[in-house]
C-alpha cells in the first residue's frame, strides 16, 4: 500500500507515523528531562572536536563577526559551549571563556516560530 504499512489487521497511515514520531520528539525536547540527562554525562553524548575553538578563535580574531543561535536556554546552551570550546591555557594564554568566540548570541531563540510566522 502505498499510504501505509500494515501491521496485523491494522493500517498506519505514514501520516500518522511521522505525526507519532514528531509528537514523541516534541514531547521529549518540552521538557528538560533530555537535555539534563545530556549535561549530567556530557562526554558521552556530545562529541568534542580541539579544532573547534581553534577554528572560532581564528574566524573571530581577524575580525569577523560570529553568531550563535539556538532555540536552547542558555543554562544548557552555556554547558555544551562550555564543554565544547573552553580551552584551559593554551600557548600560555589564561583560560578563556567560549562566549568571547561570539559576537551574538541568541538563545530560546524559537525559529520554528519565526520561519512559520512570515513576513507580515
């Protein structure tokens, strides 16, 4: 059939089976329940790259303006970033703080809100 897949003597339209799974996706990222499990085991489900805040760095040392935006609140925004490009003495330097990568940054930023909003 090529508006479902059966299963027993049951048929689950596709509709309904992409609905189910974004509802289950939704329903997860509503809570903050995720995202603590992330922060509390970040190592394990965030892969950290050294080039990263290198790259960043360089990108914003020449001048460059950065953004970061994120439909995430900050308290877990600032964990991952954190994690991710927080370099601890690096040639010398004094730590530095992975905000100063960015020259903007917007958090709960809600762009699925803003795309399907339009432009009226």
């Amino acid at each position: 059939d090529r508006t479902g897949v059966k299963f027993g003597e049951n048929i689950l339209s596709f509709r309904a089976i992409s609905n189910d799974g974004r509802n289950s996706v939704d329903r997860v990222h509503y809570t903050t329940k995720l995202k603590e499990m992330v922060c509390e085991n970040i190592e394990k489900y965030v892969h950290k790259d050294e080039q990263l805040p290198i790259l960043l760095g360089r990108i914003h040392s020449r001048g460059a303006k950065t953004f970061l935006l994120t439909n995430s609140e900050y308290w877990y925004t600032d964990k991952l970033m954190a994690y991710l490009l927080t370099i601890d003495n690096v040639n010398n330097n004094p730590k530095r703080d992975w905000k100063s990568d960015f020259s903007y940054i917007v958090v709960d930023a809600q762009k699925s809100s803003f795309f399907a909003a339009g432009t009226t």
